[in-house]
C-alpha cells in the first residue's frame, strides 16, 4: 500500500466541537511541510482579554513526558546508562520503598510497579487539587524527593502496566545523578536543540510571558493554576510549547534527529495494553490500539493536550487548550481523521 498523501477532516464536526464547547487553545493539522488547519480560540489571559494566537505557547502537562524517555535514551545510546540499569544502584539511600528490581526500562514504560505521588485513581476535582509541599521549592528534579518518599509499591517490578508519575520523576533524578548536570539543561541540549525546538521550554509558572497562555482552573472565572503545580515543570511533564513545534518535534523524533532510528524503534514498539483507555504503550510514547498513530497527551489543572503523529503519512493533528478539560471534544474528532489514514 503506498503512502496516504492527504487527510480528509471532518470540517463540520471540527467546527461543531470547537463551538460546542466553548473551546480555548489551539487546533492544528500538519502534513509534511504543509499546514493543512490551523484555528487559534477563546483567551490566553483572560485578565487582560488576551486571544489566542497560532503561536501561543501552551503547558501540555504528561505530553513532555516523552522529552524525559529521549533524555534516557540520549544516556543510554552514549553508554551512561542501560536500560537494565537498577534505579536503586543511583538512589543510595534515598527512597527506600522502591525495589532493588526495578530498572530504568521498567520506569520507562509504567511497569515499575512504584507508588505514585498523584493518585490518578482518585476522583478528586481538579480545581481541588493541591501538592503537599510549597510548589514555589520544586525547581528541580531532586526538590521532588520529599513528595515521592513513604509511598508505597503497588506491584513488583515488571509485573503490570500502571501509569506513574513518580517514575518520570525518578527518571528525571536519575539523570541529573550520572550526569551531574540540571534536568532542564539536558532536555535543552538533548532533545530541544537537535529538533530544532525554539519555542519549547520550561518557563516558570510565576514568570509566564505575553506569548504564553495562562491555565485557568475552572472553565469560567479568572483563577489561574499558578498555586496547583510546580512553579517549573519537571520530568513527569508540563513543558510549554506551540503547535508548530509539536509537529517540528514528531518530524526530528522519526527523522533521527534526537535519537537513532533503533532507538526510535523501540520506543514505538507497543509494550503494554490499556484495555481501560484502549490504547497501548512503548516507551515514553502511547500508540494506538490499532495502525501506526503514535500519540502523547497530558491532562492537569489548566492544562489539555492531545498529539497524534502518523508517521508513515507525515501528518500531526494537535490540540491544546489551557483547560483541564477543553481539548477533548476536538482530540476526539482529530483522532478519527488520522486513523483513517490506515484504511487508505
């Protein structure tokens, strides 16, 4: 079968869940170097009633978790790390409940079997979620110990897919311990900077500038995320970003540019089945249950991302939005455009 060159989108339901909802952030689609849509929606300040723009920068919560999984393979491909490296031969003494078993690949891929510093299994609403230390102290990976320590395993290690915060967060640690250098240095050197990536970053959420889109807890109403999270996002994601770049990032991702086309391959290789989201899951990257779509997303206080890459098409289609919850409607009709692509 050779290779879709197009993308059909479904306009009127595009349109019709950009209206419905009320939505604010970004919708785009990109084929090549084609922009095929492109849309910009509701307010990035609402303060100031600032719109949205194409190039507005947005928080995409668990969607940079993928920056992380490439800073471990940068270290493994250069020797620094393997990926049956045991966490604990870095933590020494710190974290005593996570097992000697578990290993960098386990962490990579949700199988570590670790407690979880964010119970995603609990119901709570996310306007009444707050960390249990000053969000202002965590600057850095290692800031983050006190609120990933006394929590307990929920698995052995390799023993079963369970989404994990705290791993991404060990990961990053990790890195910063074989290296000796910040987590947010690395990803800039290591994936930003191969990809080409001038609009990504990790701003500080009390520092956001005029091209960045402020996250607002609930869908009416003008407070802001700012208490909710980490004043700067760390290696279980919230990095900031544009739809441009997004696409930019998939493009260098398949292309080689950030990690060998081994290495890409493995990660991509479906590893685990979420029979719960109907999705399935390498390293750093979710796939889709059926077809070649690789996706990252990520949902927080003030944060909605969705991006889906087919890789063999060379089509993105992206949303963001800075609700929690306002990039759905839209991902859902995004995502039926791109998995027709596997039925051309």
């Amino acid at each position: 079968m050779s290779s879709p060159t197009s993308i059909e989108l479904d306009e009127r339901a595009l349109r019709g869940a950009i209206d419905d909802e009320a939505f604010s952030g970004v919708v785009s689609v990109d084929l090549a170097d084609v922009s095929v849509w492109r849309s910009a929606h509701g307010l990035a300040d609402r303060a100031s009633r600032t719109p949205v723009t194409a190039d507005t920068r947005f928080a995409i919560a668990s969607g940079s978790k993928a920056f992380t999984a490439l800073v471990v393979m940068r270290l493994v491909e250069d020797g620094t790390l393997s990926l049956d490296t045991p966490a604990r031969s870095i933590l020494g003494e710190d974290l005593p409940l996570i097992g000697d078993a578990v290993t960098i690949e386990h962490l990579l891929g949700h199988t570590s079997g670790i407690g979880d510093y964010i119970d995603e299994d609990d119901d709570l609403d996310v306007s009444e979620f707050f960390l249990d230390v000053p969000v202002h102290t965590l600057t850095s990976a290692e800031a983050f110990l006190p609120l990933l320590d006394g929590t307990p395993a929920r698995a052995a290690a390799g023993a079963t897919f369970a989404y994990c915060n705290s791993g991404y967060i060990l990961l990053a640690i990790v890195c910063e311990r074989v290296t000796g250098r910040g987590y947010h240095e690395l990803v800039q050197e290591l994936v930003l900077d191969p990809a080409g990536l001038d609009a990504t970053g990790f701003p500080r959420t009390d520092e956001l500038g005029a091209d960045h889109a402020r996250g607002y807890v609930f869908d009416e109403g003008l407070r802001a995320n700012t208490l909710h999270l980490p004043v700067r996002a760390n290696g279980d994601g919230g990095a900031s970003t544009t739809a441009s770049d997004i696409h930019r990032f998939w493009r260098a991702f398949f292309a080689g540019r950030i990690v060998s086309a081994e290495s890409v391959a493995l990660m991509t290789t479906p590893r685990s089945h979420d029979e719960d989201e109907g999705t399935r899951y390498g390293l750093g990257f979710w796939l889709n249950e059926t077809g070649p779509g690789v996706v990252l997303e990520g949902c927080d206080v003030g944060a909605s991302f969705r991006t889906v890459h087919h890789p063999a098409a060379a089509v993105t289609a992206t949303v963001m939005s800075n609700t929690a919850d306002g990039a759905w409607a839209v991902a859902r009709v995004l995502a039926e455009a791109v998995g027709a692509l596997d039925e051309a």
